[in-house]
C-alpha cells in the first residue's frame, strides 16, 4: 500500500514539473524553425511560369500588355499571401563581353523587407531555332557517298515487322545530314553499276571509292541478274562445284573482291551476313524454306566467302560458321557515350545470335576498328571489322557486322557508323544577341509568422 502511494506521489510531481516548464517555456516561431526558403521557391514558380513556354513568350514582347497581365495573375496564383514579388526582364547583349540591360518588370511592392532572395532564370526566343550542323563524312578527301540499297526487285530476311524500303527511308532520314551525298539504289540494275564503278546520278560529288554501302535486307543481299546462272557473269557469281542449293557463294567472294577493291564500308544491319542472295526475276519461283520468294539460300558459305573475297584470298567453298548465339547483349561504354552526342538512343540492352566469332580476324587480315557491343567470350555481337593487309597499316574495306537478332534497329546501325568515322557537330551559340533573356525573380516576406 505504501509503495502505491510513493508511485501515485511520483508521479504527481514529474506531471506538475512537466506543466510548469511548459507554462513558462517560449517557443519560437514556426518561421525560425522551418524558415521559408525564398530562393527555391523564386526557381521553381519561375520553372512553373516557362512549362507551356508562356514566359519565354512574355519576356519577348515587354509591351504586350494582355500577356503580362496573365503573368502577374500567375505569379499572384502561384505564391503564398505573405510574399511578395519583383519580376524583372534583362536582355543579354553580347557584343562587350556580357552585358544586361532591363527590358521590362512587373512588381506587386515597392518593397521586399528585411528577409528576401532571388533566383535567374534563362529563357530563349520562341522565333529562333538552335540546331546544329553536322561535319560532312569524307568532305575534302575522295569519299563521302552514303549508298542504302532500296532494291525494288529483291527481297529481305530477318527483317521482321519492317520492308527493306521502309528501313532504307528511315535511314536516310537519320544519316543523309552526316554525308556529302546519300543515294538510293533503287534496283539491281544500279548495284550493278556499283559494282563496276560507275556513278548511278547526277550529283558532281558522288564517289564510288571509299564509300559506305548499307544493306537493308537484312540476311539476304540482292544480286543483279548478270551473276545468275547461264547470264554473262556467271563465273563471278554461280559455283557449280557448290552443294546443290547454296551455289551462289561465289557472288559474296564478287562482293567481298568489291568492297575491297573500292575501299567501302559494307555494313549488314542485322542477323547473318550474305545467308541468302535475292532477285525477284532470276529467283521467282524459288523460296527461302519459309515462303518468300525470290531469294536462294547460301548458308554459312556467304559469309567465309565474302571475306575470302575482302582479304583477296583465292575463291573455296567453305561452309565452316562464322557465328554464334550469344543472348544478351549490352552496348560498350563508348557506344553510350556516342548516343548522348550524337542524340541518337536505341536500347542499351540486346539480343543476339548472330554474333561474329575472334576467329575470323587472323585468318582473314582483320582488326577491329570499333565495337558497338561489347564482346561475349569469343564474339563480337556487333562490330566494325577493318581489312589490312599482311604488312599494311592501310585500311582496304571494312565490314559492320551486327548480329542481332530478327527485328532491326536502324538507331543502331547509325550509332555504329557514326561512332565509327566521329563526324563533328557545330551547334549554333545559344548567347546570340536577341536570342536570349535572362529573368530574375526577386522575393520577400511580408508580415508576421
């Protein structure tokens, strides 16, 4: 009972202590606890005028009296009662260093009190447009033709969802700024020419040499009519000797000669490269084993022949693969790099089963002069592939080989190339006079907390 009554006494007196520090206690204000932090809140509203771009718009035209009456109705709406504003608009002249004058200003006092900050913000015209202009690839040297074959009267394999003609557009679209002159090879009949070295339009600047030509059939290449057999180039592009079905190998050696002998930049932009050759005409009633039509089928020999070809070795048939199924695949960390450059982004993340073996680069003379994927064990899932010869530090005709699988990806042909030959970009000065307004909001409180 004692003990009860010295527990109830106890506790009457830490109660009574508590009361009566709390009476005499002053606590500050909420202001002092969590003061109002001015300049964050001057950077966002200004962030929250420019979202639809209506402050840019304001900042441009100080006499118009409708837009800054909506402003000041904004500024009013976005802020708390107890703060008030001045907004003020600077142009920035840059012909003696930097230097801002006042354009214009709306304020709601005529005096921000004791406590007030500021934030800047920098807003461009909306009648200007800032761009840049890529240096041209192969501009002053015996180079610089982009051609995207867009055969009319070939086929694609490996290319699901997209026509061969659809992935050619869209890579002129992406490409043609970066070159000195983007040609489309409309049918056969021109990659023939091609391959004689004679121009196939009007331009001044074409050049055969030194060009790149982009394949966008996928596993399949078109093959002009003459390589068929009994036709004139028969010898060039028909193996009798072949297995039966895959006996036109000998026109991926043709190529591989080609690309050597002009110093391309042959690039296959997804799956095996030269697994099936393609003419509508020579092949109509002949079939991949999956219902297209108009192609024949030459395996793994197009491969180890169009490189026989590009390291002018003599012509065999070789049915040996050259790649293997790698699974995912992720980009190299200059290949990101690349992406933001350029603003080019297809996924990081890959998948391919095509993937180039480490074999190939002795027995054919070959280095690697850029990988867009990183390799997996012996493989390159993607990679730009440069001939040399035994001895040369010369550059005789280079392969992009990216062995991804089924769907292509037009970004990642363009990264690859472009991260290849790194052409510059000039952009346009953002502080060109006129251009440009620097708008500062100053804050202040206002009475008591």
């Amino acid at each position: 009972m004692i003990r009860t009554i010295e527990v109830l006494f106890t506790i009457i007196i830490i109660a009574g202590a508590f009361i009566a520090v709390s009476y005499f206690t002053v606590l500050p204000p909420p202001s002092q606890v969590s003061p109002m932090n001015l300049r964050r809140l001057s950077f966002t509203t200004l962030q929250t005028l420019n979202s639809n771009y209506d402050l840019s718009n304001a900042a441009f035209q100080p006499d118009n009296a409708s837009l800054w009456g909506g402003m000041q109705v904004a500024l009013s709406a976005s802020l708390p009662s107890n703060v008030v504003y001045n907004l003020t608009v600077y142009d920035v002249n840059g012909d003696d260093g930097q230097i801002y004058n006042s354009v214009t200003s709306v304020a709601n006092t005529k005096n921000l009190g004791a406590t007030s900050d500021m934030s800047t913000y920098t807003v461009a015209s909306l009648n200007v447009t800032f761009s840049f202009s890529p240096q041209k690839i192969g501009e002053g040297t015996d180079g610089g033709t982009l051609y995207i074959l867009n055969c009319s009267d070939a086929n694609g394999w490996w290319i699901t969802g997209y026509t061969a003609q659809g992935l050619a557009q869209d890579l002129y679209n992406l490409l043609s700024p970066y070159f000195v002159n983007t040609i489309m090879v409309q049918n056969t009949a021109q990659l023939r020419q091609l391959i004689d070295n004679q121009t196939i339009s009007a331009s001044p600047s074409e050049r055969v040499q030194n060009a790149v030509v982009i394949n966008t059939f996928g596993e399949s290449v078109p093959m002009p009519q003459e390589y068929y057999q009994g036709n004139s180039r028969a010898s060039l592009g028909y193996d009798s000797s072949a297995p039966s079905g895959y006996n036109y190998v000998k026109y991926c050696y043709t190529l591989g000669s080609t690309v050597r002998a002009y110093n391309w930049t042959w690039a296959s932009i997804v799956g095996y490269p030269f697994y099936y050759v393609s003419n509508n005409a020579v092949f109509s009633s002949s079939q991949n084993g999956w219902g297209i039509y108009g192609m024949k089928m030459t395996s793994t020999g197009g491969s180890r022949a169009f490189l026989q070809g590009l390291a002018n070795q003599p012509y065999s048939y070789d049915s040996r693969g050259v790649a293997s199924d790698v699974g995912g695949v992720t980009l190299t960390n200059q290949a990101i790099d690349f992406t933001n450059y350029y603003g080019i982004y297809p996924s990081s993340y890959q998948t391919s089963t095509r993937a180039l073996s480490n074999s190939i680069l002795a027995g054919y003379d070959l280095t690697i002069g850029f990988n867009v994927f990183n390799p997996v064990g012996t493989n390159n899932p993607g990679a730009i592939y440069n001939h040399k010869s035994s001895g040369s530090s010369d550059i005789t005709g280079s392969l992009l080989a990216l062995g991804l699988t089924r769907t292509p990806d037009v970004r990642v042909t363009g990264l690859g190339l472009l991260s290849y030959y790194q052409p510059r970009l000039y952009s346009s000065q953002y502080t060109a006079n006129g251009t440009s307004r620097l708008v500062v909001l100053q804050l202040g409180l206002v009475g008591s907390a």
